[in-house]
C-alpha cells in the first residue's frame, strides 16, 4: 500500500545550524507513527515543513505521492507543543474562526463543534472567553480545534504534555477512535515511553539525522537481548554453558529474582525445562528494550560523541 | 484559499469593534471634542462681548478723560476727586479698572499714566487703555504739526486685504493664507494620530498572537503574509470606523451645544456646511472653522460680529478656490500608503519581539522620521511648501505621506506629486517585503535576543 506521507531526503538549515540533514521518512495511512528524539533534534522543523509553515531546502515531501502543495493544508491537523488560543475570544467563535480557516463552511463547522463539545464535556463553557477556562479545558478546546476539520494526517507535537492524566486517557481514546476511522496519526515527542505502547511505526531522530525507523515490533526484535526475568521458589545456582546469570537475588523465604541471558542457539524454552528440574518457576518473562534503551544503544553505537552533550535548541 | 485574508481581516475587525473600551472611546472623544470646542467658542465669544469699564481720573487739565473714545470692549467714566480717595471708592465699585493721568501730562512728556485694577491687569485691557490713549495723543499730535480736521478723517482707513493666488496658467483664484494652512495641518494631524493609534495596535495585535502561542496554529492554516496583512487591513477598518464615527459624532454634539447655547453665542452654525459634505471634508471644514474663530478672536480683538461672519464666508469662498479634487485624492493615497508601510513596519516589530517592553529599541528608527516630518512639516513645510526641504520631504517615502498632504492645499506641479506617488509605492512594496520577511521568522523565534544584525539575516533565510 502506498505510504500516505512520505519524506525524501529532506534537509533543512537556518543559518548556521543544519536542523535536518537527509531525512526520509514513511508513514503508512491508518498507522500511528512516532517520531522521537531529545529536544532539539529537528523533529519540530520537519513537522513545521510538513504542515507547510516553512518549505525544505533540500528533498521533499509527498503526500499519498503527490508533491506537497497548498491544497493538503486542508488535509492536515496539528497540534503545536507551543499551544495557544486567542484569549479574548469566546471558545465557540474561536473554534469556527479556525476550522473556517481550514476551508469548512459556517454551517458545517457550527455542527461538528457542537458535537465536539458535546462529546468532550465543554458545551457549557463554548459562550465563555478562552482565558476563563482551566489549562485542561483549553487543551481540550485546542484538541477539537486540530481535529475539527477532519484532517487525513493529524500531527501532536508532545501530546499529552501538560494534560492531567484523566483528559491525557481522554484524549488517547479519541485519538484511537480517529485511527480506526482513517484517520493518520504522528506523535511527536522526547517522552518516548508516552507513546510507545500506542505507535504502530516509530523513527528516531537525534542532531538532525535520522538514526532508526520501521515498525516498533521489528526495532524491538533486532535490539532483543535473549535476557529474562525469573522469579521462583528454591536454591538457583545455575553452572551451565549456555545461560549466565547476569543478577541474582536472594529474597526472604527462599524467594529469588534472577536475570538470566541465553546464549546463542539456546532457547527460553531450554532455561525453562533446566529450572523446572530444579527449583519451582513463579514468574517468567523476557526482558524487551524499551524504545528509550534503544536509542540511547543506538546512538552510542553510531555517533558515540554526541551522546553525552547536551543537545541544544536552534 | 483566497478567502483566508478577508476571515483574518473579518476577525481583526469585529473582535476590535466589539470591544468595549472601543465603544466607550468611540462615544467620549466626539463628546470631549464638542465640549472643547464649545469652550474655545465660549471665550472667544465672550470677551468680545463684554464691555468693560475703566474709571478716568483726570488730573492733566487738558480735558484729555473726556475725549477718550468709547469701544465695544471699553467704556471710559470720568471721576472726579483726590487719587487716595477714588482708589477707596474705586475698590468699592463694580468698574473694572481706574485710569489715572496724572498733573503735567503733555505731548512732550507723555509719562505718569497708571492703570489700577483689581487683580492683575490684563494685557488686552492694557493694550486697549493704550491704544486709546495712542489714538488722542496721535490726533494731537498732528494738529499741532497743521493737518486739520478733514484731513485726519480723510487719512483714516480701514484696511483689509484680500490676497489672491495666481497659479502658473495666470488663473486668479481667491486664497486665504489661514483657511490653506488649516486644511494642510488638519490633514497632516490625522495622517500622523492615524499611522500612530492604529500602527501601534498592529505591533500589540501581533505580539499578542505571538506570546499567546496561537501563531503557530495559524500558520499551519495560513500564510505569514496573509496573517499580517489581514491584521494591516483589519486594524485599518477599525480606524476608519472610528474616524468615521468620530467625524460624525463630534459634528452632532457640537450642533447639539451650540443649538442649546445658540442664543448666547453669536457662532454662525458652520456645521450645517459640514454634515453636507463627507466626513473628511467635515472634518476639514470643522477644522478650519474653528481654527479661524480662534484666530478672529484673538487676533483682531476690534472685529465685530458682522465682520466675523464676512470674514468666515471669506474663508468658505477660499476653500472653493482650492484645488480640492486634487487634495482629496492625494490624501487619500497618501493616508492608506503611509499606513500601509508603516503599518507593516510596526507589524515587524511587533513579531520580532518577544516581550513588549523590547519594542523600544526598535520603535526609535521608526517613530523617528514620522515625528520628524510631522514636525517639520507643520513648521518649515506650512511656511514655505516650495521649498527644497518641502520637495525633499515629500518625495521620501517615510516622511511624504505628511510632508506632500501639507504641501497639496498650496498647489504641487503634478509631475512632483506622481514622482513622490511612485516613490511612496516602491517604498511601500519594499517595506513590506522586509517586514513579511521578519515577520515570517519573527513569529516563531522565541527566546532569542534580538539584535538589527539578527534581523537582517532572516531577511535571506529561504522560506
């Protein structure tokens, strides 16, 4: 299936500072992607040049295979880590102000914000000034405003910074609900624990280069390092050529917690019939890298110098 | 989408209108105007009306308390007495003043003569004692040399010039100095209070879309271009409202005083002329009415209110004179494109900073040459609108759009009015090219020391 966005060979620099260098990308529609990396990475430039506010100077986008152009503005919502509203403007007028900019009608936009509202508990506040809602509320309000116009392509730039965690739940619902829709979804963030259990694909991106991509399952395997937690009852004292004991633990009432890693060509299920013949298996599971482990590896691995700076904002 | 600029200029317009405080200041300056002016009116009026009246003590022997001549503004009573004594009685009167000529006064040695009032003695009512006394001692005076009677009378004349501009094709046309200049300031004022009140309100309007955060959002729905040129244009609606507005609401409630007041005052209603014409030309109108009642009270304190009227329907026989058609599509032109660039101006500014205490530095370079040819203009310009610091001026785009509008009521070649329209158009288009290019870059940097070296590296920073 052909990848609703694509990214080839994108570079971008202001000034000086290169912000991306050779970046490409794919994203499959109907997925939920992830673009990580630390702060300052160029993970804000590319959205800035999918969403058009500012244009590559090398590369290009595409989307569904056409050259990004004007006209996909429509198709796109996103939502800036740096969020605001008009604060003097009431939470209805505001709403249709922006999805009208977005090229719906006056009367089309009047109803999806109604049943926005509706849905996400704000109907009584859409006659009130922004700036006398809470934070949470205008982050709701900002949600509706990025996806009100039904966009193909829904980019959250650091989604669930600053939401209390019960509109953080919210919010992931209705991004779940968009997705089974058709709806695309890019997250964006340094957080990367917020979103990996949620993304589908993923690309790590650190000092303007991207150092990983493809789907989170297939990234996890390749970094997968034959470790597991066990847990049980009895003496474990493991002599054995093809598992090594990496921690042992001794806990009361001979309890123990050991992290164990197999060799090459053993497999868990080897470690399972050697410790079921000696001591009694409680608990058994294999350690996985997070998407944070694996970056971090990653990064050392291909530019160890840069790991330990501070990466800075443009 | 081509109808992203016109919902950006839509919102710009109606949440400014909807304010309140635009209301409110809509509605107190037209009342404020009125009042000042009714004021202004009200003394003007007043001192010409009241006579006052000065006790003449006499003690020259020379008859000269009699035959001091009665004026509107004074009346001379002789009384008669010791100084010591008049001065008690003199306190207790209601007379405004005493006049004292003193024993030995003469032609040759006119000195002595003093003046007492209750209070500080007004320079008017000094110059109106003097001027009386002038006008005996003169008469005399050339009696004494053997002019006689006829003669003296047969000198006197009452002077009034009228002064007739002939332009280049040797046309006469009627021309009044003052109502000229009045038009030229009046015109001038609005172009600079215009370009000042709303040019800052794009810089706020744009640093608060900035600090607000909201600026991102936009622009992943609209261009930087048309974001700020929706807000130029939309902050331009809402002054032109207000202007509007205000020329109609000040020219109501002055007619509303003066027809409450009218039988104490002896103005002639000039703003039944005004409501006529559109509201520039009221404003106009308005302008140099009140101008020229000023100036007829103060300046010829002896002019009654017969010849106040003439001297009036002079000044509207003037405006007719003028080339009107050609200082009202000047000001126009004039008024949008220094608005325009300036505006865009400010819109930079607005979007290069982060903080609104950081415009300073850069409101200096701006504000400058617009003070300055306001300035200039009302002074070296009004007096002498032909020459080279006038020509100058007027053809630098930053400083013509005041500088030509002074310059239009007293006539300009028209081969200086299209050089100077040019240039302000090439000045426009560039100047809001570098603003958009700030702009652009400006809206989405924050936390950044903002240096002019700074801002002339975004103008190459590729889109």
């Amino acid at each position: 299936m052909q990848p609703i966005l694509q990214a080839l060979n994108v570079r971008k620099t202001y000034g000086d500072h290169v912000a991306l260098n050779d970046v490409s990308l794919e994203i499959p529609e109907r997925s939920i992607f992830g673009l990580l990396g630390p702060n300052g990475a160029g993970k804000t430039s590319l959205i800035r040049i999918i969403t058009q506010i500012t244009g590559a100077d090398e590369g290009e986008i595409r989307i569904r295979g056409e050259r990004l152009a004007p006209r996909h503005i429509a198709e796109i919502g996103y939502l800036p880590e740096e969020r605001g509203l008009y604060k003097k403007m009431k939470v209805g007028e505001q709403l249709l102000y922006l999805a009208r900019l977005k090229g719906l009608s006056r009367v089309e936009a009047t109803q999806r914000i109604k049943a926005w509202l509706q849905r996400l508990d704000l109907t009584p506040w859409a006659e009130k000034n922004v700036e006398d809602l809470s934070k949470g509320m205008q982050q709701k309000v900002q949600f509706i405003a990025t996806v009100l116009h039904e966009p193909k392509i829904i980019i959250l730039d650091e989604p669930f910074s600053g939401f209390d965690p019960i509109n953080a739940n919210l919010i992931k619902d209705e991004i779940l609900a968009l997705r089974d829709k058709g709806a695309t979804i890019i997250f964006s963030t340094h957080r990367m624990e917020s979103v990996e259990e949620m993304c589908d694909n993923i690309a790590l991106i650190n000092r303007s280069r991207k150092v990983l991509d493809g789907p989170v399952g297939a990234v996890r395997d390749t970094f997968r390092t034959q470790t597991y937690s066990v847990e049980g009852k009895g003496r474990l004292m493991i002599v054995h050529p093809d598992f090594e004991v990496l921690e042992h633990n001794e806990r009361e009432n001979g309890h123990f917690h050991d992290i164990i890693r197999l060799h090459a060509g053993t497999t868990p299920n080897d470690l399972l019939r050697y410790l079921i013949g000696n001591v009694e298996v409680q608990a058994f599971r294999e350690l996985i890298p997070s998407i944070n482990e694996i970056f971090i590896r990653r990064v050392r691995e291909t530019m160890p110098e840069t790991l330990m700076e501070e990466p800075v904002m443009p | 989408m081509p109808s992203n600029f016109w919902l950006i200029t839509q919102r710009e317009y109606l949440t400014r209108v909807k304010k309140r405080s635009f209301l409110i200041l809509t509605l107190l300056v037209p009342v404020i105007i009125a009042a000042f002016g009714f004021f202004i009116v009200k003394i003007a009026t007043s001192d010409n009306e009241t006579q006052e009246t000065v006790q003449v003590l006499d003690k020259s022997g020379q008859n000269l308390g009699q035959r001091l001549v009665n004026s509107p503004q004074m009346h001379f009573r002789p009384v008669a007495g010791n100084l010591e004594e008049v001065k008690k009685q003199y306190l207790k009167s209601e007379d405004d003043g005493l006049l004292y000529l003193p024993a030995g006064l003469s032609l040759a040695t006119p000195n002595g003569v003093q003046l007492y009032a209750k209070g500080n003695v007004s320079i008017r009512k000094q110059r109106a004692v003097e001027d009386a006394l002038d006008k005996l001692f003169s008469e005399d005076k050339m009696k004494a040399s053997g002019l006689s009677q006829e003669k003296l009378d047969a000198l006197k004349t009452d002077i009034n010039v009228a002064s007739i501009n002939l332009d280049e094709s040797g046309k006469e046309k009627n021309s009044n100095a003052l109502a000229t200049s009045g038009i030229a300031y009046a015109l001038a004022l609005l172009i600079y209070a215009f370009i000042f009140m709303y040019g800052v309100q794009i810089m706020r309007g744009v640093g608060e879309e900035k600090s607000s955060r909201i600026m991102e959002v936009m622009l992943s729905s609209v261009k930087p271009f048309e974001l700020m040129m929706g807000k130029i244009i939309g902050i331009a609606a809402v002054g032109l409202t207000q202007f509007l507005l205000w020329g109609i609401l000040s020219v109501g409630a002055t007619s509303a005083i003066t027809a409450i007041f009218a039988d104490k005052l002896t103005a002639p209603k000039t703003e039944t002329a005004a409501t006529t014409a559109t509201s520039a030309d009221a404003d106009q109108a308005a302008a140099a009415a009140v101008g020229r009642q000023v100036t007829s009270a103060d300046g010829s304190a002896a002019a009654t209110p017969a010849a106040a009227v003439s001297e009036r329907f002079g000044v509207f026989k003037a405006l007719r004179g003028l080339p009107l058609g050609m200082i009202a599509f000047g000001f126009v032109i004039y008024f949008l494109g220094g608005y325009l660039l300036y505006g865009a101006l400010f819109g930079a500014i607005g979007a290069a900073v982060d903080d609104q205490t950081d415009t300073q530095q850069f409101m200096f370079p701006i504000t400058m040459p617009l003070i300055l040819s306001y300035i200039i203009g009302v002074s070296v310009i009004l007096r002498n609108p032909d020459g080279p610091v006038a020509f100058w001026m007027s053809m630098i785009p930053f400083t013509s759009p005041i500088a030509m509008v002074i310059r239009l009521p007293f006539g300009v070649p028209m081969w200086q009015l299209a050089l100077s329209i040019g240039l302000l158009i090439i000045g426009f288009i560039g100047t809001v090219w570098v603003a958009a290019r700030i702009y652009r870059v400006g809206v989405l940097m924050y936390g950044k020391k903002i240096t002019y070296r700074e801002l002339s590296k975004w103008l190459f920073y590729k889109g």
